[in-house]
C-alpha cells in the first residue's frame, strides 16, 4: 500500500500516497539588522518569524518599521498555524464518523451470523445413537427444505456483502486515521508552543495508529543469532504505548540545519533515495524508496526528509531525551561499521537487538523493548558499499551516508542511515511493544 502517495481528500482508498499534501509551516528564523551605535562592528541578530515569544524578542531600539514588519509576519504564521490546526480536527471529526459507520455494520454482521445459524440449525436432523436410515422426504417436507435452502443462500450472498462493505470502511477509516496521523507527525510545530525541557506524553488516537502502522509494517525477517545461514520469521509484536517527544532546543536546531541545507543547494531539491533491494535467503525483493521508507512532505524543496527508527539501551535513551543525540558517542558497545555517527534503519525489526539487555523486561511472558521514532535530514546522501569505522563526517558533497544492502553491493542484510551531526535528527515518538509468546524472532528465538 502506497500511504505516502495518498491525495489530500480522503478517497474509498486512502493508501494513494499523499505526495500532493502540503506539509506544515516550518519555524523559520530571520536575520533581522539592528540599528548600530557606532561602536564596534554592526551585528546581526536572529528573531523568531511568528508566535508571541518573537514578540517578546523584539529589541527595544528596532525601528518602528521593523517592528510593523514582524508584526506582520507573526500574524500570518499564526493564521496558518490555526488552519492547520482546523483540518486535523476537521479528519479526527470524520474518523469518528467512520468508526460510528463501522460499529453499525459490524451489529448488521452479527445478526446476519445469528439468522445464519438459526437457519443452518433448522436443517441439521438429530441423529439418535447410530447412524440410521431416513425416509423419503414426501413432496411437501422437500418444498420446505428447497425454500430453506434458497433463504440460507440469500442470507449468505446479504453476509458476504455487508461483510465486504464493513472491510472496505474499516480499511477507509484506518487509511484516514494513518493519514491524519502522518500529517500530525511530520508537522513542525512553532517553538513557542514547545517546552525548553523535554516532554514526554502519550500520543493522541490519530498519532498511535500512524506510529503502530509505521512500526509494524516494517518488520522483516532477519538473521538467526546462533547460525547466521538461518533467517527467523518475521517478529510477532503488539505495540503497547507511544509516546510524543517535544524539546524546544531539538527542535530550533533541527529548523536551523534544515535552513542551512535550503541555502546551501540554493532553492534545488536532492536526488531522491534509490530503489531499495534486499536478499532474503534465496529471495530478492525490489521495492521503491517511496514505498519502504516514509518521507516526510516538502514545501517544493526535496531535502529526503524520512521518518527512521533508532535502538538504543534505556540509558542512552535517557540520555537522547535530555540531550538529543550525540554522534561522539556512537558504537560504544555494539561497534561503528560506517564511522562515528548515529545510526537509523527504516526497519525496526533492525533496532530491536541494539536495545540491550538492560531494555528487556517480561510482560505476560513476552519480551518488552522500546525504539524510538526519529525525524532524519539525510539531504544528499553518499551510498556506502564498505566498512568505513574510521569515518568522521560524510564525504564531501553529501549530508550523510546510507550503508547498501548486500543485494546492493554493500555489507549489509538490512539498509542502514548514518547521520554525523547530531542537529540533522529530531527525536519524535517512544515505542513500547511486547513480543508476543509466539514470536520466533531473532531476540526470542533459542540463543543455544
């Protein structure tokens, strides 16, 4: 299904791919020029474009002019902010109408069942002991059971309709759901409505369902720990709880690297990610780049903005959530193939053995691990086929370094994205899962 592809208004199939939305006003910064004194050299000084902490910001010497300016521009960001705000109440009010919708079919469906079996019930003759021989049935028990039979077929035809049209709603009403939620994840939010500190709170109803369907569409199979020639079915999970990450300083970094990148490629877009193919055992897949890996929307300028995942010990993760991450920190414990950076995989199943021992819990008697949901600025990148552990910074002309897949070329079962400045990863969501009992996974198969 091709989420990213979807159009803006809601279809009977919403997995279109959404490449014509629109995606959300960005907090943008200005080099604003302040009236010189005369005393030392003049210096520039960088204002927020909207929102009432820019107000506060505003020098007392700025011209009136300026001011105006400003002003200006706060209201107009304020003013999409708003519309943006009312299309997604506008979506969750039409995601609570198709689930109204759904309950409504899913009662027609059972009664439907229950008419079936009253009916299949009134054909079934009760045997006494063993089996015996039954009479002819006369001419009037035979009409009778010619217009059962033909009332059970045309009950069975009205079952199989409305069992149709409750899929094809409930299809609809996940694909409006996932998209609301994707468009609310990839939206930047104004830094005055983010805390300085870090937040971590439980993510709305549109924003669970798009992270579960991210999640759980990107398991794939993966090596066996014990013989590397031996592949684990793919993981069996139930997500249990996500979370929605907010820091105002991740957040002005991320927009300030995001600001670099627009200046430097001067208005023009970044080549889009290759076509991703992998070998699973004797089976090669190609997929498109658009249909593995989910791109965030553009205002016209391609930088491969993606939504990756991240495995990480729950104390590096504590220490990401304070302090964002911090690639001088990578490989410690689990080795750096391609150098010093932060590593992503756009399949979580690929983070689940970097989480650590420490990060495992048994709940119900299945393995609970958490990952973490990042927003990656991977501009230009460099296609790594080799080892490179010595590597510092991605090579030149390019932002970052995606590590090909052996059917590639490259070393690896799975793709890897390697980021070499922390500014260019915006941490977004925590994802706690469970393993379910009958998981044969590369984490919950026999190690011995």
């Amino acid at each position: 299904m091709e989420l990213f592809r979807m159009k803006q208004e809601p279809t009977s199939c919403g997995f279109n791919g959404p490449d014509a939305l629109q995606s959300w006003p960005l907090c943008l910064t200005r080099t604003i020029p302040l009236p010189h004194d005369g005393k030392g050299p003049e210096t520039p000084s960088t204002r927020s474009c909207s929102g009432s902490e820019g107000e506060e910001l505003l020098d007392e010497e700025a011209t009136p002019k300026v001011q105006e300016e400003l002003q200006k521009h706060n209201a107009n960001f304020k003013m999409l902010y708003d519309m943006q705000q009312q299309l997604i109440a506008t979506l969750q009010e039409q995601l609570r109408v198709q689930e109204i919708d759904l309950d409504s079919m899913k009662q027609v469906n059972a009664w439907q069942e229950k008419e079936l079996a009253s009916l299949k019930s009134q054909l079934q003759r009760p045997f006494d002991g063993e089996k015996r021989h039954l009479p002819e049935p006369d001419e009037a028990e035979a009409k009778s059971l010619e217009k059962l039979k033909s009332e059970l077929a045309k009950k069975s035809a009205e079952w199989t309709l409305y069992r149709e049209q409750a899929d094809a709603h409930a299809m609809e009403a996940m694909a409006t759901s996932v998209q609301a939620g994707w468009k609310a994840a990839c939206a930047l939010p104004h830094e005055s409505t983010v805390s300085l500190r870090t937040s971590v709170v439980p993510a709305d109803k549109t924003e669970f369902s798009f992270v579960e369907w991210l999640f759980t569409r990107s398991l794939v199979k993966h090596r066996h720990a014990r013989d590397p020639s031996l592949w684990c079915p793919t993981a069996r999970v139930k997500v249990l709880e996500v979370q929605k990450i907010e820091n105002r300083t991740f957040l002005k970094r991320y927009a300030q690297r995001r600001e670099e990148l627009l200046e430097e490629r001067a208005g023009q877009s970044c080549e889009p990610l290759q076509d991703i193919k992998t070998l699973i055992g004797k089976s090669l897949q190609n997929r498109r780049s658009i249909e593995e890996v989910c791109h965030c929307p553009d205002s016209g300028v391609n930088l491969n903005e993606v939504l990756l995942f991240h495995g990480s010990p729950s104390a590096k993760i504590n220490g990401i959530l304070t302090s964002g991450f911090d690639p001088r920190y990578a490989g410690l414990g689990t080795g750096a193939m391609f150098g010093q950076g932060s590593y992503f995989a756009h399949n979580a199943s690929k983070c689940f053995r970097y989480a650590g021992d420490d990060d495992v819990e048994r709940k119900n008697g299945g393995l609970c691990q958490t990952v973490l949901v990042v927003r990656a600025l991977l501009g230009n990148p460099h296609y790594q086929r080799l080892m490179c552990p010595e590597r510092r910074m991605p090579p030149a002309n390019s932002d970052s370094v995606v590590a090909l897949t052996k059917a590639e070329g490259g070393c690896v079962d799975h793709r890897e994205y390697v980021l070499y400045d922390k500014a260019s990863s915006l941490p977004l969501y925590l994802i706690e899962f469970e393993h379910l009992p009958d998981c044969r996974c590369q984490m919950c198969s026999p190690q011995d």
